[in-house]
C-alpha cells in the first residue's frame, strides 16, 4: 500500500466525484498551506491537504474543514520524489474524479552563505521547491488540458527578486518558479488553463512572533508581517472563476515592501 493510501484512511467516508474535482495543496499541514486548505474548503471546494511527515498535524486541519461541513483528505507523500505526482493525482481522481485546482506550496530552506553551501543544500532545495513544484503541474496538466479548466497556484517569495544573503539555493528555485509560471501559463491559456504565483514577504511564523525579524518590520511600509490567511486569500481569488482572465503573473503579498 502506498502511503497516500494509508493516509486515505483519514479521510471522511463516502466522498464522490466532484463536478469541478478538488484542489490539491502541498506543504499543507501549517503556515500558508493550512490556511490556503481551509480558505478553498470555505469556497466550497474538496481539499486534499499533502504533506510529507506531518499528517497529524494536516488531519487536524483536514478534522476541522470535515467538522465546518467541508470536504477534506490528508496524503503522505514527498513532492521531491519522482513518483509522487502520479501517485497521488491517481488517489484524488479516484476519489474527487480530477484535481480541478493544484496549489505547489511545499517549500524547504538549507540556508548558508555561497561560499560555504553544500552541494546537498542546494540540490535538496532546488528539487523541493522547484523540480517538484514542475513535477505536480505536470502532471496536473493533462486531465487539466482534457477538461478545458484547471488553476495553477504556485507559491513564491520576494526572495526570488530580492536578495537575502544566505539563500542563493532559496532565491534561485523561487525565481524559476516566477518564470515556470509565467512560461506554463503562455502554453495552456487556450485551454482554460490559469497559471499564476503569489510571491509572499514576512508573514507571521513562530519566529516572527519570537522577535527574530522584528528588524525587517522597519523596512516594510505597512509596519507589520502578513498572516497566512491573507496569502490564502489572494490563493482563493486566483483560484476563482472571477480570476479567470488572470495569468501568468505574480501577486506580491509583503506590505509594500519591495514597492
């Protein structure tokens, strides 16, 4: 049994196919995914939440949604593995009948200067946040293409147009990941197929909390971090029918700070 299956068990009984299919959200289990999860639930669309070692953590945001009246799903796989894709897309169209909406969340740092950084560091970030992002859209563009509908969200950060020492690897994947976007979204638009970005500042994390980027709140013309569920709420427009003359670009969500 593959773990997407076993985490299958988690899910409510009973689902069927959904006449828009369901949306897909990787690194679903906390931060923007979590709050991306619940704000497409509330829009009334089937979630499936993927994480690749925290689905306690995912089942409890699934167990909320479920509880709201949403419809909500956990799989257990890793964006970086090649196989992933096909596993899980085949799991939801069995279940939701196709992925109407990916969301390429699932993102990982290994931070250090140039210099110093190891070849692991790059590459593991690099095949994360970038390789596995094109994986899943791949993968997602077929049934996408055959239906004449599909959303495409990926999730970016300013750190792919403005320099934050110590992430050459970071900035690099999520600078691709603009240019993925943009390409993608020039190839499928016939087809009804929206591609676009939301590229993310400061948003509010354990850390922010703790103080460590109180500096960075200087620099930022609002004076405070961003919240999940305002990066979510710029997903679900994106994801929307009244979004469907927008792609192919990338809405900042950082208060104004690289204005």
């Amino acid at each position: 049994m593959s773990p997407a299956t076993e985490a299958q068990s988690a899910a409510a009984p009973g689902s069927t196919p959904h006449p828009a299919g369901c949306a897909l959200i990787t690194g679903a289990s906390r931060g923007i995914g979590a709050a991306t999860a619940r704000e497409l639930a509330g829009r009334g669309i089937p979630v499936a939440l993927l994480c690749r070692s925290s689905a306690a953590d995912a089942e409890l945001i699934a167990t909320g949604i479920r509880d709201g009246g949403g419809e909500a799903s956990v799989l257990v796989a890793d964006v970086a593995d090649p196989a992933a894709p096909d596993t899980v897309f085949a799991e939801l169209e069995e279940r939701w009948g196709r992925v109407g909406v990916l969301v390429n969340n699932a993102g990982i740092t290994a931070d250090g200067l140039a210099p110093r950084m190891r070849e692991e560091a790059w590459n593991d970030v690099i095949e994360t946040n970038l390789t596995g992002a094109f994986r899943m859209t791949r993968r997602a563009l077929g049934p996408m293409m055959r239906a004449r509908q599909g959303r495409i969200i990926n999730v970016g950060s300013i750190v792919g147009r403005r320099a934050n020492p110590g992430q050459a690897n970071y900035a690099a994947a999520k600078a691709g990941l603009e240019a993925m976007t943009r390409t993608v979204a020039a190839e499928v638009a016939r087809r009804g197929i929206t591609v676009n970005a939301v590229a993310p500042g400061l948003i509010e994390t354990k850390l922010t909390a703790e103080g460590v980027a109180a500096g960075l709140l200087e620099a930022i013309p609002a004076r405070r971090a961003g919240t999940p569920e305002e990066v979510a709420a710029c997903i679900g427009f994106l994801a929307s029918d009244a979004a469907s003359y927008v792609t192919g670009t990338t809405l900042t969500v950082d208060g104004g700070l690289t204005a």
